[in-house]
C-alpha cells in the first residue's frame, strides 16, 4: 500500500482545468489607482493635514466608551484579522482543495500572499514607526518616527488578504463575485473594529485596506514563480518514488531477521521432515560393552536458509571402561 503524503491524490478523479489569472488591462489600472491612494494616505499623514484631524476626533470621541454593549462582540471578531488563526482557517480548506484538485497552487498562493504581507507592511510599520493612539503623547501629533509600529494597520491588510485569497482562488465567476463580497464585508468590519477598541487610527485602517488589495491585485505576477515552484516539488516526489522503486523488494533485516514470507517458506519446509538416516556401528567381541552410536543429518539444499549445524556425536552414560571381574577364592 501507498503510504506517501501525494497517493490520495492520485485516487482522485483529473480535476477540470483551472484558470489562472492574468494581469489584465483592468487589474493593472486598479494596481496603479490603489498604489496612488496608499502614496496619498502616506503623504496626507505626513503633512499633518485634515486626515491627522480626524483621526485625532475619532480618538478623543472613545467609541468604546460608547458603546460598551457591543465590546465584548467585537473583541472576538477581530480574531478574523489576526495572522495566525485566519492563516490556520484559510490553509486548512486550501489544503483540502489541494487534494481534491491535485495541484499545490493554492497552498502555495497563499504562502506567496503571506510573505509579500510580512515583508511589505512590516518594513512600512518599522519605517514610519507610528504610535497607537492609546500611546500617543502630543494631541494633534502625527506620532510618526517614534518607535510605533501600527501604520498600516496589520489587522486591516491580513483581513483582506487571507479572506481575498479564497475570491482570487474561486474556480466559478458566482463563486468569486460571493466570496469577493464576503471577503470585503469580513475586511471592511475588522477594520472599523480596531478604530472602535482605539488599537489603530483611521488612516491606519484605510492604509492597511489599501495595501492588502495591492498584495491581491499584484498575484498574477507571481503565478510563474508559483508554477515552478509546482513543478520543482513534484519533481522531487517523482525521484523519491524512483528510489523506491530501485530499492530490493525484500530486504534482509540486521541481526539475522527474515522477513514473515521467509519464515513461512522455511516453516513449510521443515515441516517435512529432516530426512535423518541412523546408523549404529556394530560392537566387536574384543570391544567389550563399549558403545557408541553417531547420527548424519542428510541437508536439504534451500536458497534462502540460514545455514544447519550437525549434531555432536551423542555419547553414552556411565564409564567407558569395562566393568572387571572379582576373583574367585576357594574355601
């Protein structure tokens, strides 16, 4: 039996050709008007403009102050926008539709989506290095280059492309245009919830939306990447599956070991018997009582058996001298 991790995969039935995106006129000019509105949030909260007012009004105005009721709901929906269980959720139904469709490409799409969110919206968050607004320490200050690391926001940016990723991966349009609507409401709330819990500014969240969808938009340059990658791992599980081939079929284990479908053959073997002949030799007249008796073993040629020790000469109980007789003494 097939014990490797891919023989699920090849009792499956062929999966209906998948379609791959590309980078179309479309997604190029919302590429382009999304990378002019991160430029922009940047710029606006650099300069100090009417963006970093609001921001400071939205502060100040404590929405879980006022609301209170709702506190405890939200403090368990934003765990949609933290990176670790919404990456656990998201890898196990795509390992799930690796499976069934026989192909790695959405474990390693989200693998791709993840690396570009740690690697741009970390190196932003320790560039500008902003404060909360629990932490700030000026009001009306931007809080930029003090040591912060909350612009953009993390929770906004991991939300939109964890649950994006299962849009850009849909095989039908009525399932992209449902989980596509889906993965914007889920984006969308987790952003506003950190506004309301006073995690993140409001810049931060529109900072955060802004860059997860250029992490989706940007995708199809990395299907080539992602399709080599395809290639080199099956690539390796054709050579393992050589190795095994070439291997002996039935290997002898250390120690002296056989495999069971030896023991079975040897075992029906000596079944049959050994095939002894007994000879005693005869006993002379001058020899006295003296007795011996040698067994031969007549050896069975087998291939595969471990090699048949002769018995030793069995010897007689008692002495070997003959007995002597007493005198007679007349009276």
């Amino acid at each position: 039996m097939r014990t490797d991790i891919f023989a699920r995969l090849d009792r499956e039935p062929e999966p209906p050709k998948i379609e791959i995106p590309r980078m179309s006129r479309t997604r190029l000019a919302l590429f382009g008007g999304t990378s002019a509105f991160y430029l922009a949030i940047v710029v606006a909260v650099l300069a100090s403009s009417w963006l970093v007012i609001i921001d400071w009004k939205v502060m100040l105005f404590r929405p879980y102050q006022q609301w209170p009721e709702v506190h405890a709901t939200l403090d368990y929906f934003v765990v949609l926008g933290q990176r670790g269980p919404t990456a656990v959720m998201v890898a196990a139904w795509l390992g799930w539709r690796s499976w069934r469709q026989h192909t790695l490409r959405p474990l390693l799409v989200l693998g791709a989506a993840l690396l570009l969110l740690n690697v741009t919206v970390g190196a932003v968050k320790l560039g500008l290095g902003r404060l909360g607004p629990h932490y700030a320490t000026q009001i009306g200050s931007t809080e930029m280059f003090a040591g912060g690391d909350i612009f953009p926001s993390g929770h906004t940016a991991n939300a939109v492309v964890t649950w994006g990723i299962l849009a850009y991966l849909a095989t039908t349009p009525r399932a992209r245009r449902v989980l596509s609507a889906l993965s914007a409401v889920v984006a969308l709330g987790v952003g506003l919830t950190t506004v309301y819990l006073g995690t993140h500014w409001l810049s931060d969240v529109l900072l955060g939306w802004a860059a997860g969808l250029l992490i989706l938009l940007s995708l199809p340059w990395c299907e080539p990447l992602i399709a080599r990658a395809e290639a080199v791992v099956f690539a390796a599980r054709e050579k393992l599956r050589a190795r095994r081939r070439r291997a002996p079929s039935v290997p002898v284990a250390a120690g002296g070991a056989w495999p069971a479908a030896h023991r079975q053959r040897l075992g029906g073997l000596a079944a049959e018997g050994p095939g002894e002949d007994a000879a005693r030799e005869p006993v002379g007249a001058s020899g006295g009582a003296r007795t011996a008796t040698r067994t031969t073993l007549a050896h069975h040629s087998r291939p595969h058996g471990p090699p048949r020790s002769e018995r030793s000469p069995v010897t007689p109980a008692g002495s070997r001298r003959p007995p002597r007789s007493r005198p007679v003494t007349g009276g």
